[in-house]
C-alpha cells in the first residue's frame, strides 16, 4: 500500500488528518499485519482497555475497537502498520491508521543509553515527543535506538521497544517500570511454554556485556543488540536463532 488511511469509529474516511492525532490527550497501541492476521490481537486490546480505564475512567467497547482495526485495511489491503489510537472526545473516539508495512531490521543494533524516565511509563501515550527526540539524536550517533535509564545506569525500556537478556538457560528483563510490550509479553508465554526459566533483576548498563545475547522486541519483532554505547556485546548465533524461532513459532490472529 502507499500513503496512510485513518477510519474512525468504524468508519474509513481515507486520508490521513491533517492534524496528527498524536498530539492529542490519548493511549494507543501499534501492530503489524501480515496477510490480515497480526501476532497477540488480544494482548493489543488488553493494554488499549487498561490505558482506557485509567485515563478516561471507562471501559473500550472491544467491537469498537475491532470495527476500526477492520475497517482501515479495507479489502484490497493484506499487510500493513497499523496504529489503534484512543483519544479524548465527548467520548473516547477510536482511530485507526493503517500505513505500509515495516520490518524489523536484519542487522544487529547499537543501544546508547540516555538518561530519561517516562510518566506513566505502563501506558503507550499518544505523545511522544520526548522518546522521538532521544530516538532520533542517538540515530545521529548511529545508533539504533535509545536505551531509557535512571541517573545510576538502571535500565527500563529502550524508547520504542523492550530489552531482554538471554544466555541460554535464563531470560532476564529489566525489573523497572516500563511499557510490557505484547512481543514481549508473547515471548514471555512462550519461555514459559517451553520451560526457560525468566526472571525480573534491576540491570545495568554495566550488566549486559556478560550475557550471551541482548535483544530488543516491539510490534515490528526481535533483533539482536550489538553493542551498548562503545562496548561490543555477545552475538550468541544459536540463541539468536532460538528466539527468532520462538518469535515466528507465535500464530498470528485474524483481524
């Protein structure tokens, strides 16, 4: 597909606003579709009627939410980024913007940390500023993306993704507040699934040189995070494959 197309409420309007409905009080989830099917559909709503819940004191009708989602591919439009918005009105209307598809890159990723905590990190906030301008001063860098930390190095989140450690036997995740990714709270069933032990630690940046692999996840999927600021870290090929393997094992859900 080229260009976005937003429907509101259910109801496709075409192009996109020409006020960017990011800049409005709200919550929203983003997911990518692959032949109408995306990953953890149920997990999206979950985070969409807490955020709802808790910003605007009610719950989302989850047909609403549905019918939107539903209604932006259309029916000529198979793979696509989807962005579901809940935002302030008389009542919370529901947005939906579908764009072209993204992937996650194929290329291992440098961290720089940044110092930066969110508010209400547990909710995905419609604005964003201050996770766009770190993400893009650390790509002037070369960077892949920011990782969020406090004054003493604790890590939380990276500015769009989660970070997760592995050496094989265990999976570690940064026990901070943060944004439970649903990639992450897929893989976490997975883990479970298949008896890899998972723990919550306080990590630093100082922490990660000494797992056999770091890595990232969001809506798009998993990579590989190469090194953090100028220190390598490990590339473990085997437990790369194993988390990719354990990433595409997961069944999309149709739309």
């Amino acid at each position: 597909m080229t260009g976005v197309r937003v429907a509101v409420n259910g109801r496709l309007l075409g192009a996109e606003p020409g006020l960017p409905v990011q800049t409005r009080y709200g919550h929203f989830t983003g997911l990518q579709v692959r032949n109408r099917r995306t990953r953890g559909l149920s997990l999206h709503f979950a985070r969409l009627d807490a955020a709802n819940r808790e910003l605007f004191g009610v719950a989302l009708d989850r047909e609403a939410v549905l019918d939107s989602i539903r209604a932006v591919p259309g029916d000529d439009i198979a793979d696509a980024s989807l962005r579901v918005y809940v935002l302030e009105a008389e009542r919370p209307e529901v947005i939906a913007t579908a764009s072209p598809p993204v992937e996650v890159p194929d290329a291992p990723q440098g961290l720089k940390p940044v110092v930066y905590q969110r508010f209400l990190p547990h909710i995905k906030q419609a604005a964003r500023f201050a996770q766009t301008y770190l993400r893009r001063q650390v790509a002037r860098e070369g960077f892949g993306e920011a990782l969020l930390t406090t004054a003493d190095g604790l890590i939380s989140e990276g500015s769009i993704t989660n970070l997760g450690c592995f050496d094989g036997d265990r999976v570690v995740w940064p026990d901070a507040p943060m944004l439970r990714g649903t990639t992450m709270q897929l893989l976490e069933g997975v883990f479970s699934a298949e008896g890899v032990a998972q723990e919550r630690r306080p990590l630093k940046v100082a922490d990660l040189p000494r797992y056999g692999l770091v890595f990232l996840t969001n809506s798009r999927g998993v990579v590989v995070v190469d090194r953090v600021d100028d220190q390598p870290l490990n590339g473990d090929e085997t437990l790369r494959r194993r988390l990719v393997a354990c990433y595409t094992g997961v069944p999309g859900e149709p739309l």
